[in-house]
C-alpha cells in the first residue's frame, strides 16, 4: 500500500478535512487501501506512526479515522502517543482522564471514551490522559492487550497514534503487543536511513506495516520529543 496525501485548504490545517471537498480524497483512497487488507486482518488495529516527530501522522491518523466513520462504521481513534498527545487538542477535548487511566487506574474505558461524531457512523475519541513516567510498560501490559481486545470487539475499526519510532519505541512494542498493523507516515524531506532504522525496530519484532503514507506537507505541528 502507498498512498499521498496532500492537505489542501486552511481548514485542513486547523484540524479535519471537509469530507464534500477535494481535500477529502486522499484520505478516502488511503481508507479504500486499508480496507483491502485480506479478511481476516479486517479487524486488527491499524497503528499510524513515523521516523521521527513533526511528520503529521496524527492529523493523518485523525482525519483516516474521520473519513472512515463517514461509511456508517463504528470507529475508535485512541491517542496512545502518552509521551506528547495531540489528538485531544485537535478535538477540542479535555485530555484526561484516558487511556492512562484506564490501563493503570483500572477505569472502564467506556465512562472516558469522547463522542466526536454519532452519524453517518460513529467516531469516537479515547484520549490519552494522564503522562506517566513508565509509558513504556503500559504500552506492553496485560491491561493494553484487554484493553484492545475489548475495543477490536466492539468497533468496527480501531485506529492508534503513537509516538515516532526514533524518538521512543511504544509503537513498534504497542503494535507487537496488540497485532495490529502499521502505516508509516512520511514527511517530504525525511532522510532514508532515517525511515530505514524506523522500520527496522518494526521488523525486530515482526509487525506487518500495511504501507507508507508520504505526506507532502512540511511543517505540520508543533511537536517535539526531549
């Protein structure tokens, strides 16, 4: 799978494409690609991630998983990028409690999960909550894979956005953890060898990466890893 997206227009910038407008397009043809996986991967998670920070794999993961509850789904975005979320913001939603709360505090994930659109199909939020200083064994915990086996169960189609692979490995460890499936954001100009020892933490530990997604936009958030 390849896709390119282009993000067109001021509104794309402040957060979600106009589904009616062109700008739409792209991220229909990366939903069609991700829904030609083989059967019995329909289910699996689909993790968003990067080489490194500032790429737009969250606005990407957030208006893929907009653009798929258009198609009268169910859809579960989580921000299990714990380390700096973003998603939250973008939706104009409190950030905690969330994902960190549900998989250290024990919450029911169903009492903090946000409702962002209710039809054509649903699209809801879990955000990703309080920062924690062991993000790292949260991602790989027992509780994470309850977690995801609960919400795969119930939903249609969850999404996840993680950290960028080089700046921490929660994605390779969550995506590993979970089975899910990855698509690799790719911003115009990131070095090869950067996305090659991306990858590589990937492969280590066997995860199918779907695709790449280059995104033609440069600087797309304020994002940044100490």
């Amino acid at each position: 799978m390849a896709a390119r997206v282009d993000r067109g227009g001021d509104s794309a910038i402040r957060g979600l494409v106009d589904v009616r407008s062109p700008s739409a397009e792209p991220f229909r043809m990366l939903r069609l690609a991700v829904d030609l996986r083989p059967r019995g991967d329909v289910r699996r998670p689909v993790v968003f991630t990067s080489a490194d920070p500032a790429e737009g794999k969250s606005i990407i993961a957030a208006n893929y998983a907009f653009v798929a509850a258009q198609t009268d789904r169910r859809v579960l975005l989580v921000d299990a990028d714990m380390r700096k979320p973003t998603l939250h913001k973008l939706f104009g939603v409190r950030g905690t409690p969330g994902l960190t709360e549900v998989i250290a505090a024990g919450i029911d994930y169903k009492t903090v999960i946000k409702p962002i659109q209710r039809e054509p199909g649903v699209l809801h939020l879990l955000a990703a909550g309080t920062t924690l200083p062991n993000v790292g064994d949260v991602a790989s915990s027992e509780a994470m894979e309850t977690l995801f086996a609960s919400v795969t169960a119930l939903y249609d189609l969850v999404v996840v956005d993680t950290p960028p692979l080089l700046a921490a490995s929660d994605a390779a460890t969550l995506a590993s953890h979970v089975g899910a499936d990855v698509v690799f954001v790719v911003a115009h100009g990131t070095k090869k060898r950067r996305v090659t020892r991306a990858i590589g933490k990937l492969d280590l530990v066997g995860v199918n990466v779907l695709g790449f997604v280059a995104n033609r936009e440069g600087d797309l958030s304020e994002y940044g890893y100490s």
